[in-house]
C-alpha cells in the first residue's frame, strides 16, 4: 500500500485485513527542506512518527527520497542516509526529482543522474538486504536508467500495471514513462533484456530477508 499519513488505527485495520508491505516517501529528513516541499499543514515529525508505527505494526516499510529536490544539498542527502540507518526499512525508493508543469516547482531544474545513482549505491553498501527499486523516475529521466540503477545496486523493477487507458491520470512528473519497458505488458520484453545485461528475473514475492 502507499496512501499516506493515516492514523495508527487505520495501518492496525489494512494489517489485520492482510496488508503486509507500505511505502511511505519520507521525502527529506531536514526540517527545513520538509517546508520547501510540503504545505505548512503537513510535518516532518508526523511523517517520522507514522514510519515508525508501520515499522512497529509490523509492516515490512518503504522510506525514500528524491535526489535534487528544490532545496536540497549535499547536508540534506547526509541527513537521509542517517535516518535511513536509524529506521532500517525493508524498502528504499530513490529517484532524481522531476518536475510537473502545472506545480510550484515548474521551473526548477531535474535531479542529477549521476547523484541519483551514487546515493543507491551508498544505500546499498549501507544496507546490504535492503529492497531498493532502480525507479520509474530514473528510467525516465535516463534512456538507460533503469539498468544504471540495477548496476549501481538497485535490486527491484516495479513494472507499472494500472490499465494502459488510465496511466496518463497519474503523472507525477512530465513524460513520466508509462508504455516503454516498465510497463506491466511488456514484462517479457525486459526479462529479456535484463538477461542480456547479465540478471535473472525473480517471479517470487521478493520478501526481505
């Protein structure tokens, strides 16, 4: 699941109901940097403290960040590896920022690749077992991305499989790919080509271990 800061009791119920795994972006994990992105009404203690409930539920959990982010510095990505290293999630997303035409940040300027892919790298050497997706956004932003980030230490593709009619409803970011190899249809394709790159694909339910 990923639908966002909800009261203890609400995790408690989609556990009981057979949820097992949520991801919740921590975003940034500078006070700071948390009011360049978000509303006065959200709170990077309230974003801390709802991890925190999911991990103690028993959730297998999903922090992350995007990499160049109005706002952010190389003090900002410090402070995110050391809260990654506290929380211990069992899933790590990590991608470059991207922007929206029809946002506040329409102007600023995409995230670094190269960045991008030295923080997984980082995350990786820093949590060994950890689930650490080469994202949508990377693959985007990079023709070859998603296989930079699989090379630098990403372990996980999450193929997109909303109906083909419906992805342009939910485009976070401009040219979001929807229809090239992350798309759900085309699986066998880039079971294909991740084989020439020298992986084998997991069918499995990819648990952390």
């Amino acid at each position: 699941l990923s639908i966002g800061e909800r009261p203890e009791e609400s995790y408690l119920k989609m556990r009981r109901a057979g949820a097992d795994r949520y991801l919740l972006r921590h975003e940034t994990a500078d006070e700071v940097h948390y009011h360049v992105l978000h509303p006065e009404s959200l709170s990077l203690s309230n974003r801390m403290e709802c991890l925190r409930t999911l991990k103690k539920i028993g959730y297998q959990t999903g922090a992350g960040m995007m990499v160049g982010s109005p706002g952010s510095t190389s003090a900002t990505l410090a402070e995110d590896m050391l809260f990654i290293s506290s929380l211990k999630p069992e899933m790590v997303g990590i991608g470059p920022f991207l922007p929206h035409h029809d946002t506040p940040f329409a102007d600023c300027r995409a995230g670094s690749i190269a960045l991008t892919l030295r923080m997984i790298a980082l995350v990786r050497l820093l949590n060994p077992h950890i689930m650490l997706p080469s994202t949508t956004a990377l693959g985007t932003a990079d023709e070859d991305g998603t296989f930079k980030g699989l090379e630098a230490g990403a372990n996980v593709i999450m193929p997109n499989i909303t109906p083909s009619g419906l992805r342009d409803k939910y485009l976070l970011y401009d040219n979001k790919k929807i229809t090239g190899l992350e798309a759900g249809e085309n699986i066998s394709q880039l079971s294909s080509e991740l084989e020439m790159h020298g992986y084998e694909v997991s069918l499995t339910r990819g648990d952390y271990k």
